[in-house]
C-alpha cells in the first residue's frame, strides 16, 4: 500500500464522527513486518499527531498520552510484536483506542473475516503464497464455516484445495487417494506441496488414523487404512504377523469411516486397485 493511500484512510478515520463519550481519536497502526519503519517521514495527518514505538520509549510514549496530552488525536505506529499481553505497557490504552494495519496478511485476514490474534496470523503467513490469489481466498469464503482456530485453518486450506466446500478430514483424505498412491503424480497432493500444506495432511493422518512415519507414503498409508478398516470385521488372530503395520485398533471415528469407505467405495480406478494389491504384497512379504 502506497504512503498517499495510508495518509487517507487515516485522515478519513480522524474525520468521522466520535464515539460516545469520546473526546479524541487514538489510533494503533501495527506494523509488525516494519514495512513502513523508513516512510514514517511521508505520513503528513491533517488532525493527528504521529509518534513511532522503538522499542525503548514506551514508558515514555504511555506517559504522554495518559498525563501530558490529553486532547490531541494520536496514530501510535507500532512495529512490535508481544508474546505476552503483560509485556506490553500500552495494552490499556490500546483496548479503548482503534486499530490499523497496512500488511496483506491482515487485509486477508479482514477479508475473509478470521479472527485476528497471534496463532491465526502466524498461519496465514506460512500460507501466503495460497492467500495471494483472490480465486483461492473465494474458496474458503464459500466454505460452510469460518475456521476460528489454527487445526480449523489447516482443514480449510486443505479443503479449499481439494475443492471442497466442508472441511472434514475423511473426505479430505479420500480426495487425496482419489489422486492416486504415488505422491509425485497426484494432482491434490502436489497442490498440498505447492501451498506448504502437506506437513498438516500428515499430521491429520498421524492424529486420526495413527500412520507416523519419517518418510511417509501414500501406498503405506493405504495399506494401514486397509488393515485399520478388516479390524472392525476381523478376529485379531487373522491379523497376526503384520504388527509391523501398526494397525490402530482404536482410531478415530472418522478414520474408521474413511477407512471403510476408501476400501469400500470405487475411490481409485481399477489399475490403481491393482497396483494397491501389488504394494500391500510386497509390505506383507516385507
């Protein structure tokens, strides 16, 4: 955003009308990546003072707008993170004043209307290069739910990629084997690569279906679906010599579900089908 389109949104805000019981406009313009840390001296306000946080004037700056200068409107530009809400000496001041932000990331997070805080801004950062196309920001906007926490941002992504519209991860994990087993030719998963999403698919599987392995793959991950899936219908004296599957006997109920309806429904074509017979061979002989 250009320095001349900032000047104006905020002389815009310091015009609008006050709040009730309101006798002056303080305005917080955090700016944590310090995009604008060497433009400071192009902001030129009509009816606001403007006075930037370094990190060692914060006693000083609460000072000011508390005891010395009760009456003049303020933009405080903040480009200071804070782990710990006690660590912040103007948390007081900022709870009744406005905010502003400048970054991408923030006018995607306003955008599609995510709950801005520390953990949630954090991810939409790992997944930027996803939130930097308009088309993929209107696929998690016609979702049927805003994702309200990190695990739910994840699942959104994944969904939006698998071109979902309810993030569920059964049928996100069945869309992935639909793609097929080997990783470099599936469609899906390679998008999950493309857009830094595959860590989180893996952790979903880990979670729910109890697969964990170094190197993960999608043929290993079809054989424990498999074997998961025969534990609801199988004595285990039938599975006996593949412990080194580890077949989770108490995995999630959506795992449960998806696995029986990744066996069961005609997820794959009929030569991936046979390909799928000829890995689960070679682990079992393995």
């Amino acid at each position: 955003m250009e320095t001349d389109k900032i000047v104006l949104d905020l002389n815009r805000r310091f015009a609008a009308p006050l709040p009730e019981f309101y006798e002056r406009r303080i305005i917080f313009w955090h700016d944590e990546e310090k995009e604008y840390a060497d433009k400071l001296d192009e902001i030129r306000l009509e009816n606001a003072k403007l006075v930037a946080l370094t990190g060692s004037n914060t006693f000083a700056v609460k000072k000011m707008l508390s005891v010395d200068d009760l009456t003049s409107n303020y933009v405080v530009y903040c480009p200071i993170s804070y782990e710990r809400q006690e660590d912040d000496w103007l948390l007081d001041i900022e709870l009744y004043s406005e905010s502003y932000r400048t970054d991408a990331v923030s006018n995607w997070m306003q955008e599609l209307d995510i709950l801005d805080n520390p953990s949630m801004r954090k991810l939409v950062k790992h997944y930027r290069k996803f939130f930097g196309a308009q088309a993929r920001r209107a696929k998690i906007m016609a979702q049927d739910k805003i994702p309200a926490t990190p695990a739910q941002l994840h699942m959104a992504v994944m969904a939006a990629l698998c071109g979902m519209k309810k993030a569920q991860p059964n049928e996100i994990l069945l869309n992935v084997l639909r793609g097929g087993l080997d990783k470099a030719q599936n469609p899906i998963y390679q998008s999950f690569v493309d857009y830094s999403a595959e860590e989180a698919f893996w952790a979903m599987v880990r979670q729910g279906c109890g697969y964990a392995e170094e190197e993960p793959d999608l043929g290993q991950l079809a054989i424990h679906l498999l074997l998961t899936a025969s534990t609801r219908t199988l004595r285990p004296e039938f599975l006996a010599g593949l412990e080194k599957f580890r077949i989770r006997r108490t995995a999630t109920s959506w795992c449960r579900s998806g696995c029986t309806v990744v066996i069961c429904s005609s997820f794959m074509t009929w030569p991936a089908m046979w390909k799928m017979k000829h890995i689960c061979r070679r682990g079992w002989k393995n």
